[in-house]
C-alpha cells in the first residue's frame, strides 16, 4: 500500500497550524526562488541576502574552546556546521541539531523546519514526540527515513525508524525493511534508551522573535515580517524590467486591432476606444522612468531593513539616505543588539550541545565523558569594543584607582586567579 503524506505514516497528527505549516513552505520557497515571471522578478535575492548578511556578521569573529579532548572534539565537528545551522534556523524560524555518536566522539545532523512534524510538547514548546524526515535516492528509487523520537514522563527517550520506497518522489510509496539502503542498515527499528534522557536527544535553535504568523511557540523566519515588502521589491523589479525591454517606445492601437487577437502583448500596446474613426497603431516615446523605480527601490529596502533591523545600507543604497549622526548610531546600535540575539542562540545551542552529548557519551559507552567547560569569544561589536575597555581599563591604573592585576586579569581572561597568580604569571618583577 502506497502512503501519500507524513502523517500517515507516522499515525499521528502534526500539532503545527495550518498557517505556520504554509508559512515554513513559503519561506523556504522564498529563499530558494529565483524564477521570474511577468509580474515579479526575485533577482535580487533579498532573503538570501539578509539571511547570509547576517551569518557572516554573526560568526565575523566568533572563537570557542572547551577544556577536554572529547569537548574539543565536539566544538570541531559544531564549528563544521555552525553557518549551514544558523541559516536554517534563519529561513525556518528554528533548527534541529542531533547528536550522532562515531565511535570516539559526535557528529552532527541539521533537520530544517520543514523535515521536522510535532506531535505534543511541553508547556515550554519544547517537543516530546516528533518526526523527523530524511530523503535519499538509490538507484531508480526514492528513498524516505521516518524517525520518530518521544520521551515518556520519566524521562526516557524511544526512538522508532521506518523506511519506504517509491518509483517517484510524490508519494512515500511501501514500507521496506532498513537495511535496503546501506546506510540505515545499521538502524534498530525500535530502542529505548536504559537511562533517561529527559528529552527527544535533540538541541532546538528557535529565533527568539514573537510568532507573528499565529501566535504560537513555534519560530519564524528572519524575514517573516517583511513578506510584503519582498514582495513588493520583487514587483517593483519586474515593472523595472519591463519597462528597460519596451525601450523608450509606447504602442497605442486602436481598439478593433486588440479585438482581433493579433497576439499584441498587453503591456506594451495600449487599446484606445474613444475615437471610433482612428485606426492602426500610433507610437509614443515617453521618458523611462528609472529615477522613480529606483527611488521606490530604495525605499522598500530602506523599510525592511528597519523592520527587520539590520544596519542602514546592508541591501540598500547608503548613498540615496542623508542621515544625522545620530541616526546613523541608532541604526548601527540597533543592528548590533539584532546580531547578538543570534549570537546568544549559537552559545545557548552549543552548551545544550555539550550537555547532551555528555549525557549520550555515558549513555553509548564512549572511553570518554568529560566535556568540560566552553569558553567563548565573540569579539568586538558596536556595543562592546575590547580594545577601548582596555584603553579605559588603562587610564583607571595609571589613575590609581584600579588596581593592575583586575586589568590583567580581564585582558586575559584570569579572572578566576587570585591576584599573586596574575602578578607570577603576568607581571614582571
């Protein structure tokens, strides 16, 4: 027997509205789209170039460490997908990373939005049962992997797979055994963890903006806010167009020509009925209008950067916006506290990692456990520069009044060391 959707296969209903579920559609259509058509042209890629804007900015001088082998281990193989997570997280509105034990260590596996059903979840929306979805072709088949992960009231974690094959990628097709793909054959249908986990051994990146799609716990994509206004770029962009491939050139026909349907296109001939005695075609060049797009251009991307905060000029066109002073800080300022909400849910998502890959160290026998602890640094921003605190930190010990080993110690990063520490480690005699 053939099965047609996810939920059929898994037997449970997807706790995710109907709009959150065509939202995630569409953001992802979105970011990938490139297509034109006659009314709109999405060349300019604008949530491509939000999203990736931002990641740079995110990771610009992003730097961690942790105090073990194993949590090194880790950070490494985190470090390897740290950018493709972010962006996920960003077109999705949330990302799923899952631990995979090698033997020695983890890697790390990147569920989208919409490769992941929630089935219930906790008062927190954190999920308790959930299903995830991963293709693959072998062959002439279409391949899809059901995982479906739930954690009892105990804590325990249950983890089923199923596997189906289909001559097409419509449909999941029948259910086939696992290890008709060499990859899963090493997959238990079923297992229960021994010892409790205390969740679906899955670390969530959620953006921390209010839904505002139906008001729920689930995340939105960076961009969900500015939907209109992409759209409006985007058509403003294929008049643009248009216009470009008329030339300076206008065609008025007169109205029985239209009727005849002579294959005139609508957008360049113009149908007059006003002078029922005027016949055949007469030829108007108007002035191309590319200031007014241009400046309807920058506008719309002047709104959406202060709808999603990003810094003023990063899609659009810093020389067509006369700003104070000011308002070029608060612009600058805004964009900041913008990127380190991301960078909190990068640091936020790494110690979750950590923490669970501690607990499924113990859980898979791994010779070893200890992860240790991570230290991060984010470098300079336009709220924090790290070099005029060192500056300040400076004129207060040449002052007196702050002694120089709390100077030495924040510099580098000691601030755990007692002062005859510092003054052995750091100051000559």
């Amino acid at each position: 027997m053939s099965i047609y959707n996810y939920e059929q296969a898994f037997g449970a209903a997807d706790k995710t509205s109907s709009a959150m579920r065509k939202a995630i559609e569409r953001w992802f259509q979105m970011y990938y789209e490139s297509t034109a058509t006659e009314h709109t042209d999405p060349c300019q890629r604008i949530p491509y170039t939000v999203v990736n804007k931002l990641v740079k900015s995110v990771f610009g001088e992003y730097r961690a460490e942790a105090d073990t082998p194993l949590g090194q281990c880790v950070l490494k193989s985190l470090d390897e997908k740290k950018r493709i997570a972010m962006q996920l997280a960003l077109v999705g509105g949330s990302c799923y990373i899952k631990p995979c034990p090698n033997g020695t260590g983890f890697s790390f596996t990147l569920v989208p939005r919409n490769r992941a059903l929630i089935f219930s979840a906790d008062g927190a929306g954190r999920p308790t049962d959930m299903g995830l979805v991963e293709k693959s072709v072998w062959g002439n088949a279409y391949y899809t992997l059901l995982e479906r992960r739930s954690v009892d009231a105990e804590g325990y974690l249950t983890i089923q797979n199923k596997l189906y094959r289909s001559g097409d990628s419509r449909n999941l097709g029948a259910e086939v055994p696992l290890k008709n793909v060499p990859a899963y054959s090493n997959l238990a249908e079923s297992y229960r963890f021994e010892k409790p986990v205390g969740s679906v051994g899955l670390v969530t990146m959620k953006l921390p903006m209010l839904n505002c799609v139906d008001g729920s716990n689930d995340g939105v994509a960076v961009y969900a806010p500015a939907e209109g206004l992409i759209r409006n770029i985007d058509r403003n962009e294929a008049q643009m167009n248009g216009e470009f491939e008329r030339g300076e050139s206008r065609v008025f026909a007169s109205r029985d020509l239209l009727d005849a349907e002579q294959g005139l296109q609508d957008h360049l001939f113009v149908g007059l009925d006003d002078d029922p005695e005027r016949v055949g075609l007469t030829v108007f060049s108007p002035q191309l209008r590319e200031e007014s797009y241009l400046a309807r251009k920058q506008e719309y991307l002047r709104n959406l950067e202060t709808l999603l905060g990003l810094r003023r000029g990063m899609v659009s066109d810093t020389n067509m916006d006369d700003r104070t002073a000011t308002e070029i800080t608060a612009s600058a300022m805004e964009y900041s506290l913008t990127v380190l909400d991301f960078q909190h849910i990068w640091q936020t998502a790494v110690e979750e990692v950590m923490a669970l890959c501690g607990q499924l160290a113990e859980l898979y026998g791994l010779p070893c456990r200890d992860l240790g602890e991570v230290h991060f640094d984010w470098g300079n921003g336009v709220l924090y520069d790290q070099e005029k605190t060192w500056a300040d930190y400076m004129e207060m010990v040449s002052r007196g009044i702050l002694k120089p080993e709390v100077a030495l110690a924040w510099r580098f990063g000691m601030a755990d060391a007692d002062d005859k520490t510092i003054r052995e480690k750091l100051m000559p005699s």
